[in-house]
C-alpha cells in the first residue's frame, strides 16, 4: 500500500469540497433534548493543549485485511497529523482480531481497544468496528466513557434500532447504559440490504428459498432479514422455522447439510456471514450436490479473499452490498477519490467498504473542527448534529439514533473471476 501518496491526495481531496454541516450541534438523542450534559459526559474535556487522539479498532489479520488495510489507509490519510486550530490529530490504528481466532475479530480484544481508548483522556473518537458484534461489546464501554463512535461497516440494525424478527429483545436500549446515544455510522443497515436483496432473488426467480446464518450477529441479522422480507414477497422459505438457520462455521464437512438443503426442495439458497466463517468449505460442498442451484450472499464476503477460498465454487454467486461500490459512485468528490485510488495502487479498485473508511474520517474531522474543542461532549454532540454533509458518498445527515441518511444498496454477480460484476441498484421492499 503506497501510504503516504494515497494519503497525500486524500488529504487534499477533503478540501475540495464545501462542509455543510449545521453550525454548532444539538445534544444526542436520551439526554433530555434541553442540553442538559449526560453524567457520563462531565468533566470530560482532554488533558492535552495540543493533541487530539482519535483510534480506529479493525481486524488487521486474517481474511478481512484487504479490506481493512484500505480503510486505515484511508482513515490515517485523511487524520493523522491534521491541524485543527490549536490542536494536532494523533491518529491510532488498533487490532480487535486475534491469532488465537484465526485472525477474526476476538471480543476480548475489542473490549481491551475500547478500554484502551476509553481511558485516554485525549482520545475524541472512536471509529470501528469492522464487524458487528464487536460493536456489541464495546459501545457500553465507550457509551460509559462519553467517547462517540463513528462506524465504516457495521450495518447490523439492532446496534441504533429494533426489528421485529431481526433483531433481539432489550436492543439497541441495552447498549446504552448512560441513557443517551454515542454510536453513529456512515453505513446502512442489514434490514435494507435484506429486503433489497429479497426483492432481486424475487426477479432472479427464486420460489423456494433455504437460508442460512453463521450464527454471528451480522450473519444472523442479516439473514434474518432476507428471511423476512422473502416471506412477505412470496418466497416459500424452507429452512429452520421459516427463517434463517446456523451453520456451524468451525465443520469439516457440509456434505450432510448440502443434501438436507436439496432434499427441501430449495431453487435458492441465501446465506449470511463473513468470509472467515469457513465460507470455502461450504460453498464447495453445495455446489458438489447442487451445481446450478441459485446463492445469494451479502457484503460480508465481498472480498477477494472470499474467492480466493471458494474457487470455482464462487462462480455465479450474487453478492449484494449495503451502500454502493466504488465504481458506482456518483458524486464528483467519490468518483475522484476512487480515481485517486487507483492512480496510487496501480489500476487496483479499492474494497468496497475503503471509502466508507474514508468518509468516517471525513465525518469525525468535520466534528472536531466545528467542535472547536477537545471536549469528548461537545466533539459527541457534533457528530449527532449533521446535518447535509458533502463527503464522498454523497450528502448525508447523522439521524437521532445514530444512522445514517444513505439507504443505498447494490447487486453484483461473480462471474469466473473476481472483483464480481455490477449488476444493479437495488431497492428494499417498501
């Protein structure tokens, strides 16, 4: 990765465009509406009179490095040693994976990076994570610490919202201990991508539908909600209680499951989860006993590296994403970011979620600056208050509970080699 070039240009691409966030910030959602500042939040303001600290925590081994080598790029980029009126940025690229997982994320470890950043009296944002349940872990951690979060990837819904048949009970309440929220993304949800995904296997044909999860949250959810919307649309799903079913990601073997999924009588298998949970294994063993059968997947394998371990296996796979992929940008300052990109790394297209990596820098940047302070409330209140902001994906706003305005989705298809090919705009069912 050619750092500092990329680096270099992002830098000066955040520029060349206008921020059109609201001045000043209003206080986040649960504390009251009328400014009263959180207890968790007093005294909060930093030690330093010239350095601000901002941390990432991400899965910097194993299968998602690809892609979390272009986000720390984009993010360091963008924030590390970036003046803001008195203040210099310090930027912090911290691990939440383990060897000891077979290099996915490990939820000692992501709760060890929020501790770490929680107690660093100048650290102002948190961006992260990578993977949803990580999220979990360490909101009530930093949520207890007044630290605001700004997510790249993490589209699980019940981390802002509850979905009823997606997301589990006490969610998203029992995340925020303090009463108030400081979990924000530049993402959209998996209930979105779900339903948008359930509306394109509708097109491709699917009657019959089997679906299964990795049992994790983002896999979970996110099959969950195709489940959900397929039965709404039509589709007879056949799996586990007429939604999604686990599979045990640590098998040596899926042949048994494989004939249980052909015997249902399935045209169309959906599965939710992320690359490192033995997506090889079980794309080989389905098309071994179902070679023309349908399979749909979401942006939890969209890496290269997914591919790399399915093989053949991951032809005619369709993949879907819960945003828009970087070829498919269409503000002027995202397709000269990608093009910025590519220039630096040598025609390579960057992962999908790279300049989601980049507009969370953006956005935590423009927080600080209109925050003027290194006060952890008043950077906090920033972020819940834009409104209209101009990044590379587009003009955005942060909502009340945290999310984002985007609602975007897409469809692509795997054929005979990888990056998979654009399809289609997606849109979820109403």
């Amino acid at each position: 990765m050619k750092l500092t070039k990329v680096g270099a240009m992002a830098a000066a691409a955040l520029f060349a465009f206008t921020a059109c966030s609201t001045p000043g910030a209003s206080a986040p959602p649960g504390d009251g509406g009328g400014g009263t500042t959180p207890e968790a939040c007093a005294n909060k303001k930093g030690t330093s009179s010239n350095q601000i600290n901002v941390y990432s925590a991400l899965p910097r081994q194993g299968s998602n490095t690809a892609s979390t080598d272009a986000l720390v790029e984009s993010i360091r980029g963008l924030l590390d040693g970036k003046k803001v009126g008195d203040f210099t940025i310090k930027y912090t690229d911290l691990d939440d994976s383990s060897a000891a997982n077979n290099g996915d994320w490990d939820g000692a470890v992501a709760q060890q990076n929020a501790t770490t950043a929680a107690n660093d009296p100048d650290a102002m944002v948190f961006i992260g994570h990578f993977n949803s349940g990580a999220a979990k872990l360490t909101i009530p951690i930093l949520n207890a610490a007044c630290l605001v979060m700004i997510s790249p990837a993490n589209t699980y819904p019940g981390l802002t919202t509850s979905v009823e048949g997606v997301t589990e009970p006490g969610e998203p309440g029992s995340y925020y201990p303090s009463g108030y929220r400081n979990y924000s993304r530049v993402i959209s949800t998996d209930d979105k991508q779900g339903g948008a995904g359930a509306a394109w296997a509708k097109e491709l044909g699917a009657t019959k539908a089997y679906v299964l999860d990795d049992t994790q949250v983002y896999g979970k959810g996110l099959a969950r909600a195709w489940a959900l919307f397929a039965t709404q649309l039509g589709i007879e799903v056949v799996s586990a209680d007429g939604t999604s079913e686990g599979f045990d990601a640590k098998a040596t073997d899926y042949a048994a499951l494989a004939q249980k999924i052909k015997a249902s009588g399935a045209d169309f298998i959906y599965i939710g989860s992320i690359t490192g949970q033995n997506t090889g294994k079980l794309w080989k063993d389905i098309r071994a006993a179902m070679p023309d059968i349908k399979i749909m997947s979401g942006d939890g394998v969209f890496e290269a590296s997914f591919y790399e371990g399915t093989g053949e296996a991951g032809n005619g796979t369709y993949l879907t994403f819960g945003g828009v992929g970087p070829n498919e940008q269409t503000s002027d300052a995202g397709k000269q970011w990608v093009a910025d990109y590519k220039t630096a790394h040598g025609g390579e297209d960057p992962p999908v979620y790279a300049i989601y990596g980049a507009a969370a820098a953006q956005l935590a940047l423009d927080a600080i600056t209109r925050a003027g302070t290194n006060d952890r409330y008043e950077v906090l209140k920033a972020v819940f208050g834009t409104k209209d902001f101009q990044s590379y994906l587009g003009t955005f706003s942060i909502k009340e509970d945290g999310d984002t305005t985007l609602a975007e989705a897409t469809g692509y298809q795997i054929v005979d080699s990888w990056p998979p090919t654009f399809e289609k705009v997606l849109a979820a069912p109403e």
